[in-house]
C-alpha cells in the first residue's frame, strides 16, 4: 500500500496522551536507529536516518512533558517538539522502505500478532536491549563491522558527546524508556514460557534479515527476557 500524497500534519498529534507520545515517539525512533545500522543501509537512507535521530534526541523528551502538562504558558517548544517527531517519523518511514528495519521489529511482528499489545510500545521496551545485544555480537564477532562506527554515531547524536560510545546509546535509549513510563513486555501477558515460540517465529521475520549482525537463538532469548 504506497499512498498516491502523505499530508504530515504534527498539530494532528497535539492532544496525544503521555503513554502515546511515548511509544509513538520511541517506535519512531526505532524506525531510524534500525535503517541507519541495517546491513541494507545506503547513503539516500543515512541522510534521513542521521537527521531524524537528531531531530528525536532534542525533542522526543519536550512532547513528552508538553504531553503531560497540558497547562503550559507557553505552546512553542511543544509545537516545535511535535513537529520534529512528526519530520523523525516522516524519515523513519521514508527509511525503513529503503533499507529495512532489525530485531526489534523482527519480535515486535509475532508478538503484535499473539498479544493484544500496542506495537510501538512493544519496540520502545525491545528496543535498548536489541541495540545492547547488537553492539556485543558485533564486538565479540565482527569487530571491524560499520555498524559499530553507526552505534557510535548514534551515541553521539543522542546524547550530545562527542566522546560517547556505543554503550552510551544504549544507556540513553534505556534511561529514556523508563523516564517515560514504557512498560515492559510482561505487561501484556508475555511470559518466559513463550520465549521459544517468539525466538522462532522472530528468526523467520523478514525484518530480521536486515538486522547488522545475525543472532543466535541464545542472543533473542536474552533480548526478550531481559524487556519482559
């Protein structure tokens, strides 16, 4: 389904509620960091996804609280922050259809298709153990792999270092889920006793295809544990 014209309107998501904004808001940001380190990755989508993560790094945290304090005194930052995510979203899009997506989404497909779960909370919750489990495969196995140089980039765009290293993305993607709430996967009635069932269905997603580096059954198993 490829829309004929896409109206990006960010006053239309004004009125969105805190735990919206927040995984709305952390899907879209998802939609970025996994394009912009898929093995799929090219320069058209690099473009979109550096400029959408620095876009959601300053004003991801503003919606937010703008979200959550509806009796601000003044509405330009807020307006200025929902137009930023609503520009982060455009790219992810525009990106994901380019170069693909990874294991976040790769589990947040079977899960949405097994658990009355909301999809971008789901991804908000995968999200920083993915990025931790991506960064020490790739350490351990492909040392020299791009896509390290890609997280350290990462790093530096959200937390705003020029130092920053790959663990900081992580940290700062973890620190963010829980200063907005996201709940954890067992929320939704996923439990232990479903991880094999996931780690399978996950390996044959397609987006898992374009995941930086291939995972190991162990490796999913521990990313889903660990956001439940």
């Amino acid at each position: 389904m490829l829309p004929k014209l896409a109206l990006i309107d960010p006053a239309l998501t004004y009125d969105l509620p805190p735990a919206i904004t927040a995984s709305t808001g952390l899907d879209a940001l998802t939609q970025l960091i996994e394009p912009y380190v898929s093995s799929r990755a090219n320069a058209m989508t690099d473009a979109l996804c550096l400029e959408g993560i620095r876009r959601a790094a300053r004003s991801l945290k503003l919606a937010y609280q703008a979200a959550r304090d509806k009796n601000s005194e003044s509405h330009a930052p807020s307006c200025a922050a929902r137009e930023d995510m609503a520009v982060a979203s455009l790219f992810g899009g525009l990106a994901l259809a380019n170069a693909g997506l990874g294991a976040v989404h790769g589990f947040a497909g079977p899960i949405g298709g097994m658990f009355h779960a909301p999809h971008g909370a789901v991804c908000a919750a995968l999200l920083p153990h993915v990025m931790d489990a991506n960064i020490r495969a790739l350490l351990q196995r492909e040392s020299e792999s791009e896509s390290l140089r890609r997280y350290k980039e990462i790093a530096r765009l959200l937390t705003g270092s020029g130092d920053a290293k790959e663990e900081d993305a992580v940290a700062w993607v973890q620190n963010t889920v829980a200063e907005l709430h996201v709940p954890s996967l067992g929320t939704y009635g996923i439990t232990r006793q479903h991880t094999a069932t996931l780690v399978e269905k996950a390996t044959h997603a397609s987006s898992m295809k374009a995941n930086p580096t291939v995972l190991t059954t162990d490796e999913l198993a521990e990313i889903l544990e660990r956001a439940l």
